[in-house]
C-alpha cells in the first residue's frame, strides 16, 4: 500500500473514524485535530513499516490512541475547571416531538455508549464505526478472537438494558 491508498482509506473511512474519536472525547468534541494527529502517526508508522495487520484496523487504533491522549490532557484541564460541564446536552425546548425525541434517543444513546467499558468500547467502536469484522477487531487490538466477541455480547448487552424504554414508577399505594 502506497501513501496516496493510505490517504484514500482514511478519507473513505472518516466519518467512521469521526465517530470513533466522538466515543472517546464526547459528542460534542470537533474531530478533525485528532484525526489530522491520526494520520500524521499513521504516515509515519507507513513509512517506518510498522503496519503489519490490518491497515484500516490500524488507522482505527491509531485514531482511538490519539483521542485518549487528548481525554486525558482535557481531564488534567478539567481538575482547574470543575464548574464547567463538559456532558451538557443541547436545550429541547423549541424542536417539534419527533424531533425532540431523536435528539433524546441519540442523547441517551451516546451516554450509554460513553459508559461502557473502555475495553467495551475499543470492540464496539470499531464494529460498528468502522465496520472491521471480528478478526479485524481482535488483530488490531491484539486480543484473541472470542475476548473481541464476548466484549461485544458484553457491550450490547450493557446498551440494551440502558436504552430500554424507561416504566413508570409506582409507589406501595399503587400511584404512578
């Protein structure tokens, strides 16, 4: 693989990697630093022939390494600015219903994907972003086979049960 295909895989594949940097940093964070950071790291490990498995599985690690780096220097930052909230979600109020209930369903399903497990979510991510299968998955993780497929039974299960449409509450009295 040259540089010019190795440009051309991670163009065709930045909306997923876009939304692999979004699962580490948070919904509202601007991709585009660190996937420039990305591709400047995987130029140079293309160069250096250090990409010996999956090329787009490595562009995806890569990624996913470069936006935890920016999580953790953002979480020293953030020990200085506790007032701040970086989870505020956007006001509701003038959308239309239908509206507003994607915006609630994305919303909810974007914290439950930040809760998972960071293992959790490295294999969810990349199935689902990046559309690596399985065997992609666990090579660019370095992880045997039934570890990438049990921490995605994992993840999903954890999804499942945390988007489930919430029930009304009653007391002991029988009222809602």
């Amino acid at each position: 693989m040259d540089e010019a295909e190795l440009l051309a895989l991670f163009q065709d594949h930045r909306a997923g990697l876009a939304g692999a940097v979004r699962s580490v940093l948070g919904p509202a964070a601007d991709p585009s630093e660190v996937l420039q950071e990305s591709f400047a790291r995987v130029l140079v490990a293309h160069r250096e022939r250090r990409i010996r498995t999956d090329p787009l599985g490595f562009v995806f690690v890569v990624a996913m390494n470069c936006a935890r780096d920016v999580r953790r220097r953002n979480d020293r930052r953030a020990r200085d600015h506790s007032d701040e909230d970086p989870m505020e979600l956007p006001s509701t109020e003038a959308p239309p219903d239908a509206r507003l209930q994607q915006v609630e369903l994305v919303a909810r399903a974007r914290t439950a994907i930040e809760h998972l497990d960071d293992a959790e979510k490295e294999v969810f991510v990349l199935r689902v972003s990046g559309g690596l299968s399985f065997e992609a998955v666990a090579q660019a993780l370095s992880i045997p086979l039934g570890t990438a497929k049990t921490r995605m039974r994992s993840a999903l299960s954890r999804l499942r049960r945390e988007l489930a449409p919430l029930e009304p509450e009653s007391d002991a009295g029988g009222r809602p």
